[in-house]
C-alpha cells in the first residue's frame, strides 16, 4: 500500500510539473529590488573545502532554507564554476542524497562549487524560489571566488522542467544547463547551450517524444547536445552519475574553451 501511494504522488507530481513547463515566470525588476538571502547569513558560510548540510535564511513567506554544499579546493587567485542543482520530486525530502548519490560524483571533478538547496515538493518555477536562486548567484559572484562565465544549472525531472524556463529568460545568468530526465516543448529558441540527458526506459518521459521534441529544438536553432543514457529510468536517479561525467569535457572544451 505504501509503495502504491508513493508511485501515486511520484505520477501526480510529474503531471503537475509537466504542465508547469507551460508557465511563464515572474519578470525580476532591478527597480528597488530586494534580496531574498540574507548576507549576513550568506556570509557566514565557512569556504572550508568539503561538504556543508546547512540553512541559510531568506527573507520572504519563510524564515530558512536549506541545501547541501559542496566545497572544491581552491588555489590562490583561482576562478572556478558553481552550479546550481535543482532536484526533482523524488529529491525534494533528500535533496543531500540527490546531490551526493548523483550530481557531486558527476561533477566533482570539475572543480567547482555545487549548491543543492531543498525546493520542497513545489515546482521551482514557484516566484519566491526563483528569486532565491538568482539572489544567491549574486552573492556567490560578489563573496566566493565564482567565475562568472561558469555558471552552470543542472537540473533533474522537475527541476529540469523549470531550467528549460530558466533558460529561455536568464541566458545571461547561465553559461549553460545540463537537463536530466525531462521533455519540454521548446517554441522560443533559447540563447543558451544546453546538455540533455534522457533514460532511454524513462516511463515518465518516453524517449520516443523527446526524441521528437529534440530534434524541433535544433530545427528552431537550440545549442543542444543529446545524450541517450540506455536502459536508464526515471526514478533511480542516482544511475546517472556516469552519464552525467560526461557533460565536463562538453563544458570544458565547447562551453567554456573561449570564453
């Protein structure tokens, strides 16, 4: 009965997410605009190399937020990349095991920081967490040695969703996305390189239709490398690690080479 109502919720939420795909987000007006992160919180983040399960506070309808960061080592004068992970629905209660199951052991060996925040079960095209995310991009650029060429998200399932949103209105803010386990219509060409990554046994999302959906991407002009990650699924999301390395030397030698 427990596994029922779990796969039950997974369904439901992937639908709710799926049609968000169609929503437009919030414009972010820089006329008396107003952090949603606290600095002084922000600030307070040790850049001691390794891993932080922390809370940060925001001030909007809630007093915390929580996330998972990964510290690289950084030498003096170094500029390195920040990504910013968004995790689907089946991440929302662990969001550290998302992060440390599947994106750091995929991206670890790029050498840069790997913020994973908890959106909940909401979507993260929700206005108040879009805002967050921005605010801390900011702050990471202003106080962290961040380059900022090299700001990548990656998002999974739902927080794929929302990047193809993301994309489509903050191609200055990302240098590119790598989307795991989503389908989205693309109708406006995104300036923004973009690494998909799709289970070829994904129930939720047939690969049969991203395919489709895909290939009228690139026909709009879309910068989209595909990667079909054979007999992968959607709810073992942790598989994906191996696949995800190979998104580096995409980064490295297409996205970032001249830069």
């Amino acid at each position: 009965m427990r596994n029922s109502c779990f796969k039950y919720s997974i369904c439901l939420f992937v639908l709710i997410s799926f049609f968000s795909c169609k929503s437009g987000l919030g414009n972010r007006s820089s006329f008396d605009y107003v952090s949603s992160i606290n600095e002084a919180s922000f600030r307070s983040i040790p850049l001691t190399p390794g891993n932080i399960i922390g809370t940060i506070n925001v001030e909007d309808r809630e007093s915390t937020w929580k996330y998972d960061l990964t510290i690289p080592k950084i030498r003096k004068e170094e500029k390195v990349p920040l990504f910013i992970v968004l995790h689907g629905g089946i991440g929302s209660k662990n969001y550290t095991k998302f992060s440390n199951c599947l994106v750091v052991p995929g991206l670890k060996d790029a050498g840069g920081f790997i913020f994973s925040p908890s959106g909940a079960w909401r979507t993260w095209t929700l206005d108040h967490l879009e805002k967050r995310i921005l605010d801390f991009i900011e702050l990471a650029k202003k106080y962290w040695p961040i380059d900022p060429n090299k700001v990548v998200l990656v998002g999974y399932s739902n927080g794929a969703l929302a990047g193809w949103q993301y994309a489509k209105k903050y191609s200055s803010t990302f240098s590119a996305m790598i989307l795991m386990a989503s389908n989205c219509k693309v109708e406006e060409k995104p300036d923004i390189p973009i690494y998909v990554i799709q289970g070829t046994e994904d129930m939720f999302f047939p690969i049969k239709k991203v395919r489709k959906r895909i290939a009228a991407a690139k026909e709009l002009g879309c910068d989209i490398t595909f990667v079909e990650a054979q007999g992968k699924t959607h709810i073992k999301a942790c598989e994906y690690s191996e696949v995800l390395k190979s998104s580096i030397p995409w980064l490295e030698n297409k996205v970032w080479l001249h830069r």
